[in-house]
C-alpha cells in the first residue's frame, strides 16, 4: 500500500511526490524509498547505495599533500549542472567562478549515433553533416539541451563544460576571504536554499551546496572553531528540511584540535577521506596490484542513510582512485599481490606492514 501513495518517503510532508507528474532531472528513488541524487561518479554512487540522499550533508577530508578532493568536488558540482540543478559553490580562492572552468565535460555515449528507429534516420543525416562543423561533444550537448542526461554521466577531466550548459545553469559563488563571519554565510545558505523547502506538493527541483577548503587559514574564521562547528550544525538541519545536498572538503591537519575535527565528523551524514599514494612507497608497491595505476586511495567512513536504523556494511572500505584512457575516474577494490613464496614472503608479514595496516582489502 505504500507503493501506492508514491510518497518517497514515510513522512508525507518531506518528500511527497505526485503520481502523475515525473520526477525532477538527475532524481531517483534510493533505499527506503528515500530520493537520490548522484556524486557524479558511478562507482562512488554504488558504494553509498545508488547516490546521495536528498537532505544528506557528505564531509570529504582532505589531503594536505594533494588536491584529490578537487576531483570529487568537480564531479559532483558538473552533476549537478547537467540536471540543471541550482549551485551554491563556495571557496577561498581569489575567484571562485573561475574555477567552473575547470569542471570535466561529460563524455558522449558510443551509442549516442546508432538508433533501430527509422524516423530518426534524417536527424542521423543531417547531425552527420553537422560533426564536421562542431565535433561530437558539441552534437552532444546540442541532442541534451532537453536535459535527457542520464541519472550518473561518465566525465572526461581533460575537457571543460561547455559555456551554454554553464550558462544556463543558475550557480552562485562566494569567496570565503571576504565572509566576515560564519553568520553571513549561514544566511547566504540559507536564501540559496529557501526555494527548496520541503512541501507537499513534492520535489520540483534539488539543490547542491559544494564549500571547498571550508577551514582554509586563508579565511578569517578559521580560528574560530565553535562558529565553524555552529555553521556545519546549521547547515545540516537547513538540508534536512530542503530538497537539496551539500559537500564540504576540509583539512583535518589544520583544525586546531582532535576533538573538534572528531564533532565535525559526527555531524556528517556520508564521511570520506583522501589519501595520496607516494610514488616511492616500494613497500606499498609490494604489497598492491596495479599500483603504478593508482594516483591516491580513498577510504569511507561512514555512509549516510535516512528512513532507516540500520548501518551500512560495506566488503572494503578502502578503494584506489584511478584515471582509465587518462580521461575517467574511476574507484577499485584493492587487491593485494600475490605472494612470493620463493623471496620468503608471507601474507602475515605483510598484513603486519605500517603500509598495510591502513588499508582494507
């Protein structure tokens, strides 16, 4: 019966949704009947269930070696303006808005061209004509300008977005050195969110929150830890009654205590951390197949769930982060590397490694 009402989930003020009318781009029914979005990454969006959950906050620790972060965060904001979904992008670099430039351009299905449908042989014929002209990714963009994308795009990172998705797409930027005080941009959060409260007519639209560095020693609060406790606090129940997502990257090294890096934490819904992969690690290189491959490893915490007591449980949670045809990210289960048994070596030996100890097969 509770099929039948087509409510998402049980609460039917939260996430109604009428039978007739079709969900919003880039949305779909997850776990529990709670709605999802996606990270932008397919194998990411697997691990957490089928995508994020709307109302959900996800806290990425950074790398203070490395800006593996960039990679999730660019993903997940070229999601979002794919399904035209309105962006609140916050950083500490001098210009935010020019780091849009930099957001991957999806990559154009290999079957985009071949159709059994006969009435689309002219459009065939005649987009033919036009390749010469614009490319396939211009074709791409141009057979998607009625936001057909699919629920999680493949990105190329050598490529940029196109200017006309970019254009159209409603996205807000703030720079974290000119906010005052965490005050101000928990009131910018909070406009940017107000045309997504929960009602009962259903989800018209998400919204995507992406705070970049949030604790960065470039912003004036970066001392205060209390107000930045406050404002992810804030933040979270702001999400909790929108139809909207957020991500927040932070340095766990630049927080200034254990105890606090601890609360922040607790407070996200989906945790992650980065992790670098030195290039002269021969222990590391011993113990890993295709290690040559891998560029940083990327382990989960914890995964957000709504509508349900019961904890995820996940076969690894560790995973390396790799580029397939220098283009694609993609995430794979560690595999360790076969013993030699004539060199002496053993398994217990090295599970008993420093390098070891930190990953999960």
């Amino acid at each position: 019966m509770m099929a039948a009402t087509g409510t998402f989930t049980r609460n039917p003020k939260s996430f109604s949704h009428s039978r007739h009318a079709p969900p919003p781009p880039g949305l779909k029914i997850g776990p529990n009947g709670t709605p999802i979005v996606s990270t932008g990454i397919q194998d990411l969006d697997q691990l957490l269930g089928g995508g994020v959950p709307v109302g959900s906050l996800i806290m990425v620790m950074e790398d203070s070696e490395a800006p593996h972060h960039l990679l999730l965060l660019r993903n997940f904001m070229s999601q979002g303006v794919l399904h035209r979904q309105p962006l609140l992008y916050a950083s500490p670099a001098h210009s935010p808005r020019a780091f849009l430039g930099t957001l991957p351009a999806p990559i154009p299905p290999r079957t985009h061209l071949h159709t059994p449908s006969q009435q689309q042989e002219e459009d065939l014929r005649i987009a033919w004509q036009y390749k010469k002209y614009f490319g396939n990714e211009q074709m791409f963009v141009e057979s998607h300008r009625g936001n057909h994308w699919d629920f999680c795009n493949e990105f190329d990172l050598r490529k940029s977005l196109d200017r006309q998705l970019l254009g159209a797409a409603h996205i807000d930027c703030v720079n974290l050195q000119d906010v005052e005080d965490l005050a101000s941009l928990r009131d910018r959060c909070s406009a940017f969110l107000a045309p997504f409260a929960r009602t009962e007519e259903g989800i018209t639209c998400v919204g995507r929150v992406a705070i970049q560095s949030f604790c960065s020693p470039q912003c004036r609060y970066s001392n205060s830890d209390w107000d930045m406790l406050f404002f992810i606090k804030s933040l979270r129940s702001m999400l909790r009654s929108s139809n909207a997502v957020a991500m927040i990257t932070f340095t766990p090294s630049v927080v200034s205590s254990s105890s606090v890096c601890m609360r922040w934490q607790h407070l996200a819904d989906t945790l992650l951390s980065l992790r670098t992969i030195p290039d002269d690690d021969k222990e590391m290189a011993k113990l890993l197949t295709d290690y040559q491959d891998m560029f940083g490893l990327l382990h989960i915490h914890k995964v957000g769930r709504l509508n349900s007591q019961v904890p995820v449980i996940l076969e690894a949670t560790t995973y390396s982060l790799k580029v397939i045809r220098r283009k694609t990210l993609v995430l794979e289960r560690l595999n360790q590397a076969p013993v030699d048994a004539s060199g002496g070596g053993s398994l217990g030996g090295c599970s008993g490694s420093s390098s070891a100890r930190l990953l999960d097969f």
